[in-house]
C-alpha cells in the first residue's frame, strides 16, 4: 500500500494511534469488559426475547390476545 | 408511586419492571449531559487553539478532551441495557409501537457508530495526523455526533408522551408509521431536544468550573484555570437563560397534549383562567393529596396569572385542572374535552371491536362484518388505553413526586443563573457592576475587604468559593433527574400517551426475576460509577500533560 494513499493514512491514524495510547488502554479495557458483561452476561442469561419464547412465532396473535385478555 | 414492591403478584412485575427502568436510564443519564456539556467546553478550547495558535489553548483542549474521553468510554453502550428491557419486560409495548421506536433507534446506532467512530479517532489520534482545521471539525463533529444521537433518543421518547405519525394496524398489531417526518419533527420532540441538550449544556460548564476552582484552590493549573472558567461561566450562563426558555416552551407543550402532567407538576386541583404558578405549597411528598375535595394544596404562595402565561402564553389563559380533566372540561376554542369515564367507555369499545375484528377474521366472516368492527377500532383508538382503565382516579400521576421534582429543577435553575451571573462579575471587570458585586460580598463577609477593590482575582479566595462550585455538581445532575423524574412520572400510568398503560404494557414475567435483576443492576452500575469517578478524579488530580 502507497504511504500516501488515503486507506493508509486512515489505517495509520488507527494503528499508531492505539498503540501510544496510555489512559486509552485502561478505558478500552473497561470498554470491553463492558461489553461482555452487556452482551453476552446479561443478553444471553438475563435477557431474552419474551415474545420469541412465548410466541411460537404468532407474535401478533400473542400480543392480541394479551391485550384483549387484560382489558377484563 | 411503586406500591407493589414486595408483592409476587402482576402489580409487583410492573413496579419492578418500572424500577429497573428508571434505575437505567437515570445511570444512563449520568454520561451523557456531561458528553454533551464537555463537547461544547473542548470545542470552544480547541477553536481558541485554532484562532490563536497558542499552545496553551492546545494543552487545554486535549486536557477537557481527556475527560470527555473517560466520561464518553464510561458511558458507552449503557442505553443498550435499555432495549433489552423493553425486548424483555415490555414486550406486549415493543411489539406495539413497531417500527416507530425500531426507526428512529436504528437512526440513532447507525449515526452514532460512523460519526463517533470516525471523528472521536480523529479527535484522539489525529493532533500529529491531520491538520489543525480538520482536527477542529473532527472535535466539533464528535459532540454534534452526540448531540444528533441525543435527537433520535428524544425522538423516540416524545413520540411515547404524544404519539404522531403512526396508524394501528389491527392485523399485525403493530402501530404503523405513516409519516417519518411528523414522528421525527414533532413539536413535542423539538421542544424537548431543546430543553434537554441545552439542560446538558449546563452540566459541563459546571463540572468545567467545579474543576477549575479545584485548581485555584489547590494553587495549581492557574492559567488553565482561570483561562477555561471564563469559558465554563459563559457557557453555563448562555445554557441557563436558554434553559429557562426552552422550559418555557416545553411546559407550553406539555399543556398542550399532557395537561395531566401539568396539573400534576403544579398541583393543581382545579383549573380554571387567569392561573398562578405555584411558588410553594405543602404537598406531603409521601402520599397522594386529595385532589378530589381540596380546593388547593395548603400554605399555597403563588405567582399570580404566571401558570397561565406558562402553558398558554397568554396571563389570562385557561389551564384546566386534575378535577377538570377527570370529569371534562370546555377548552376556550369551544371544543370539548370528554370526561375519563367517557374515554374509558370509547377505549373499552375499541378493545372489544379489535377482538372481535380479529375473531371475525379468523373465522373467515364477510368483508362488511371486518369492516364494521376496523371502523370502531380507527373511530376509538384515541382512547385505546382507557380501555384498560378500572378507575379513573389511576389515570392521576403521584403528584408529590412531580410537584416537588419541578420545583427542584426549576428552583436549582435559577441558582445556576445566579451563581454565574456573579461568577461572571467577578471574573470580569464590569463598570459597575463589578464593583457592586465585590462590595455586595465583603459587606456581608463572603469576600475579604482586601479583595472588594480588586477586580479579576480568582485565587486566595476563601475555600468555600470553590467549594460552592464543586457542591454544584452534583446539584446539577439533581435537577437535570429532575427534569426527567417530571417527564417520566408525569405521564403515569401510560408508556403510550392514552394508548397503552403500563399494566398492559408490562410482559407476563414473574416479579422475581425482574427484581434480581435490578439488585444486579445496582451492584454493576454502583461499581462502574465508583470506577468512573476514580478514574475521573485520577485524571483531574493528574491534570493536563504538559509537553
């Protein structure tokens, strides 16, 4: 790849900035545990998608019946 | 307010529900004023550089950049937890808005990945890459990225306190949008973009002060100080005065299409015209008045004909009241505002008509007996969620929380205006006025005499001067919760404004589990917050890197 071409100075804005970074480390740490924790913690243990499970896939019958069902 | 909190029944699966909520977004808006009010502090820091080409203003910047950056890396992806919650807990409400709240979201990730991804790289990496024009927009671009993800958040959320654009489709149950433009430009949604960036604006010039006067105190970092007050104090005091008008502008709109909500935050029984705003009164912050039999609330101080200008722009204008709204009122063009026992019949009639749409659907009925139940739906769908209403009294919000939250926010906001305006004075030399404050503050011991002549001296001032500005921060965050405490609890008992009351909302989980949930939650949110703050002290403590 040319040095002056625009892909390698978008690509060396990147590299040489994550690797000087010093306080960036310590946040992209936490970003990351973050992240793991939001998406595969909690998403994956806690979270999932009530209408998927208790639908059967006729969401709109489901939500229908809920609905019509609590108005008594 | 949450009455059912220990109960293992429905009723506690919706006050869990709702707490965890709150809980989220309340930890969730602790980042984000602070992004938008810290991205407007860099950007003037960083423009400074640009103009002058000093390196201090370049020291400055990428000092308020570093905080923004642990701030922003800190606050990142704690809206997420949000839609799962709504993906979970409120399943029956997510599958009932559709798209409406799918589109402006989608907006709000995609938008906010590629302008944060890019210009926040810009911004971090790119001092030795790029030039100094294109280093400034990148850091300008950053907090509009926000600030425009902001939009679409609030987009969402106004479209649920005054829904637009939208059509039910009692097919898919969803609700349609047939308009993006009129979800995505509500008035409802301006006025609250408005009040909520500018609110935030607020924020980061106070942190910006309270940081600064922990220099001054400390004798260190005196021309960063003093330098970035200057700017932390205009911006402060320009966002106040604009805060004040934007709020304005957004209690006009909650008159307009949440008058419940207004009469609530002002506790006010029984409207009528020429209406004063509430200065002060007794409303027991634990329990729900008698809205029914009391005239007013008790030791009411109010500002006379000011609530009428508030909501209606107009002194003498007509503000309708809790008793009004609950038993009809006469709006002053002519038109009549049905009593909640009528909007419960009209919802109950559009409820049974969707079932019976659907029945006649299923049984393959003729096209005129589908036709004549869609007809009663579409005539009876503005009241739908009256429909699940038993009692009319449960369309009135807990008044104490709104009536007390407003005057907390609105009471904190005019302390801010105050306290920069003699921040202001102080800092700068004001023919006259700035004498007259400094002689104002020594004559009543808050400044030493030494000091009363002498104009822009900001260090050796007694400690509490900077203490006031540090115990300001979290006053801010205070009233800025406040504001959405106002906004959240003041539309009570609906997620969807007379669509949708939280109980039909509310997915068919155990309370169990929702409520352990939220003890995770508030274990993992304290500790992220506890690590934030020592991070933020750390890099306040270190202060900026000198090259």
């Amino acid at each position: 790849m040319q040095k002056d071409s625009f892909l390698y100075k978008v690509f060396d804005l990147y590299y040489d900035g994550f690797r000087s970074m010093r306080l960036g480390r310590t946040l992209w740490a936490i970003i990351l545990i973050k992240l793991v924790i939001i998406f595969v913690v909690l998403k994956l243990f806690f979270f999932p998608d009530f209408l998927k499970q208790n639908a059967k896939g006729d969401e709109a019958g489901y939500v229908a019946t809920e609905l019509t069902e609590r108005a008594k | 307010m949450f009455n059912h909190l220990f109960l293992d029944i429905d009723a506690g699966t919706i006050d869990w529900s709702r707490a965890q909520f709150a809980l989220t977004a309340i930890y969730h808006w602790l980042f984000v004023p602070l992004t938008l009010g810290l991205a407007v502090i860099m950007g003037i820091a960083e423009t400074k550089y640009y103009r002058t080409k000093d390196e201090f203003w370049k020291e400055a910047a990428k000092f308020w950049q570093k905080l923004f950056g642990v701030n922003f890396a800190m606050g990142v992806a704690t809206g997420i937890i949000l839609e799962f919650e709504f993906g979970t807990n409120w399943s029956n409400y997510s599958w009932f808005v559709g798209d409406i709240f799918g589109a402006p979201l989608a907006v709000e990730g995609i938008v906010a990945f590629f302008m944060e991804s890019t210009f926040v790289a810009v911004m971090f990496f790119g001092w030795k890459k790029v030039s100094p024009g294109f280093h400034l927009a990148s850091t300008w671009l950053t907090g509009l990225g926000a600030t425009i993800s902001a939009w679409w958040i609030l987009v969402a959320n106004a479209w649920m306190q005054y829904p637009v654009g939208c059509e039910f489709n009692p097919d898919t149950m969803r609700n349609e949008m047939v308009s993006f433009a009129e979800v995505a430009l509500s008035p409802f949604a301006v006025d609250k973009f408005c009040h909520t960036v500018i609110s935030s604006w607020i924020i980061g010039a106070i942190f910006c002060v309270a940081v600064c006067c922990w220099y001054l105190m400390k004798k260190r970092e005196t021309k960063l100080a003093t330098e970035s007050m200057k700017i932390g104090v205009w911006v402060g005091l320009i966002a106040a005065l604009l805060a004040g008008a934007t709020g304005h502008k957004s209690a006009q709109s909650v008159g307009e299409v949440q008058p419940m909500k207004l009469a609530a935050m002002e506790a006010l029984y029984n409207g009528g015209t020429d209406q004063g705003l509430t200065a002060i009164a007794w409303v027991n912050p634990f329990c729900q008045p008698d809205y029914a039999n009391e005239e007013s609330a008790p030791l009411k101080i109010e500002i006379p004909y000011a609530l009428s200008f508030m909501a209606t722009n107009d002194f003498n204008g007509y503000v309708p009241g809790i008793n009004d709204i609950l038993n009809g009122y006469t709006k002053p063009d002519g038109t009549v505002e049905p009593s909640v026992d009528e909007k419960i019949a009209r919802g109950k009639k559009a409820i049974e008509a969707l079932a019976a749409y659907r029945q006649a659907k299923a049984e393959g009925a003729s096209d005129s007996m589908v036709n004549d139940q869609l007809s009663i739906i579409k005539a009876n769908m503005k009241y739908f969620g009256y429909g699940y209403i038993k009692d009319k009294n449960d369309i009135v919000p807990f008044i104490p929380v709104n009536f007390w939250a407003f005057r907390i926010m609105v009471g904190l906001g005019c302390v801010f205006i105050l306290y920069f305006i003699v921040l202001l004075l102080l800092i700068y030399d004001i023919p006259f006025f700035s004498v007259l404050t400094r002689r104002l503050l020594a004559s009543v011991g808050l400044l030493p005499e030494t000091m009363a002549d002498a104009p822009r001296q900001l260090t050796g001032l007694p400690s509490w001067h900077y203490w006031t500005a540090i115990a300001l921060v979290p006053l801010a965050y205070i009233a800025s919760e406040c504001g959405w405490l106002v906004a959240e609890f003041g539309r009570q008992p609906w997620t969807i404004q007379d669509m949708l009351p939280t109980w039909a909302a509310v997915s068919d989980l155990h309370a169990s589990s929702v409520a352990f949930t939220f003890i995770l939650f508030l274990i993992l949110f304290s500790t992220m917050l506890a690590v934030e703050i020592s991070i933020l002290f750390k890099q306040i403590k270190k202060g900026p890197d000198h090259e």
